[in-house]
C-alpha cells in the first residue's frame, strides 16, 4: 500500500532506505546513480517499453517557442545520461544564426555526464555543455535562465523546497520551469498493474541488468512517497511560481509540472 496524500506531504525529500538527513540522502543518491550508470540507458528504454524516449520529446514539443529561439538560456538539471538535453537541443531552431547560446545539462554524477557528453558528439542541433553541480547549490546566477527543465530527477533530490527555489533563483522573470515525474495512476484497475509492475517485475529486472537491486528497489519506493500532482503544485506555487499546471501522460503514470517565475 501506497503512503497517503498527508504522508507525501510532510516528506520534504527523498530518503533512501537507511538515509536520515538530507546530507546523507543526496549522497545515496549520488553514490547509486554512479554505479548503475553504465545500464542507465538501456533499462531506462526497456522497463519503460521505449516511452521515456516518447516523453522526452513530448515535454520538448512544449517549449518549442523557447527552445527555437537561438538565444534561449535553457538548463537541463539532474540530466543524467543527457537524453532530455539532447532531445531540447533538437528542436529546430528559428534561425540559422552562427551564434546561439548553447544548452546546458547539470548533474552531480560524473559517470551520468561523462555518457551524456559521449552522446552528445556528433549530434546535430544546438550545441550541448555538460556541467558537474548539484540541483540544490547551482553555479549559476540569478536570473541566468529562459527555462530549466527536469525529468525523472526532481523526485530524487534531499529537499524539494530547496530544490524549487534554487530553479526559481536561477530562471528568469517569466521563465519557465518543467518537471516530468511518475505518478501513481488514479483508475484502480491500471494502478494495480502499475503497483505489481513496479514493485515486483521492474526490481526485479533491474537488479538483474544493473547487478544493483537496491537501485531498481529505490526507485518504487521513491514514486510512492513522492508528493501528488496537487501537493507538488501548491509547493511550486508557494516556492515563487505562478500559472502553475500539471497535465497527466499515458493513463497518468508520469506527470508534466510546469510553472513560470513570477515576475514580481
């Protein structure tokens, strides 16, 4: 049984099993991304049937009046591998100008990047930079973005207030931000599959491909205690948001979250 609304919403963050502060949290974290990092990719597309490739680029088409500006300021934070940067920087470009600004991923695991950086070669679209932080203590300036964008990563921080003011400090006024997550399906005959599915199959194959099942355990765990679709709004609004939304993908097992820095 999943906890209830109260509970995810008292959960200011994630806390792997045996984690008791934020610090040693985020350093799980780190340390568990590092080692599976070489079978991220290819189970990322097999226990999700190949869709986080079609919601990648789903979330991409949204922002495509922001991404197709050359002199859009975009950050791509808990990048991973770098499939989410790499499909924003292939969205066409408005222009053919020489000069553009180049699109940014962060991540604070150096295997996760130095993947993203090998894939990055040779690919067409906007140019990619790959850069080694934390998405609770960006290096980067107030105000440095147009749109910082998150997928599959937010769920993972130690402190989701932190983490939404650090994107809040860091975007623009008017910037927009976009968070896609797992959710919990509402209708009960597809929750039951997805709770069997991913407390029992996706594990298991996990700790098979990755020969890390506490990785592949993690990660049911952390969809069930993250906040719904409504809790995770009301603390976007209240971490400096505004025209907060949220639209739910493929019979509600991932969730869009977006939202722009107000202006005040």
């Amino acid at each position: 049984m999943s906890p209830s609304g109260s509970t995810r919403a008292r959960l200011s963050g994630t806390r792997p099993a045996g984690t008791h502060d934020e610090t040693a949290a985020s350093r799980q974290v780190r340390d568990m991304f590092s080692r599976i990092a070489p079978r991220y990719d290819l189970l990322n597309h097999l226990l999700s049937l190949r869709f986080d490739v079609m919601w990648r680029k789903r979330l991409a088409r949204r922002f495509t009046r922001v991404l197709a500006r050359p002199d859009a300021r975009v950050l791509d934070i808990c990048c991973g591998t770098g499939d989410l940067a790499l499909a924003l920087g292939n969205v066409p470009l408005d222009s053919t100008a020489s000069e553009m600004v180049p699109l940014v991923g962060a991540d604070f695991s150096r295997p996760m990047l130095t993947r993203a950086r090998h894939k990055a070669i040779g690919k067409g679209g906007r140019r990619l930079e790959f850069v080694e932080a934390d998405a609770l203590s960006l290096p980067f300036a107030d105000g440095t973005f147009d749109l910082v964008t998150s997928a599959f990563g937010f769920r993972n921080l130690a402190n989701y207030p932190a983490g939404l003011r650090e994107f809040r400090r860091i975007l623009a006024p008017g910037g927009s931000l976009a968070i896609l997550e797992f959710a919990e399906p509402r209708r009960a005959l597809f929750r039951n599959f997805f709770h069997f599915y991913f407390h029992r199959v996706l594990p298991a194959i996990g700790a098979i491909v990755s020969g890390n099942a506490q990785a592949y355990s993690y990660l049911p765990e952390s969809v069930a205690r993250f906040p719904s679709p409504s809790e995770l709004t009301q603390l976007m609004q209240r971490s400096g948001f505004g025209d907060v939304a949220f639209e739910s993908w493929t019979a509600g097992i991932v969730t869009l979250h977006s939202g722009l820095a107000d202006q005040a």
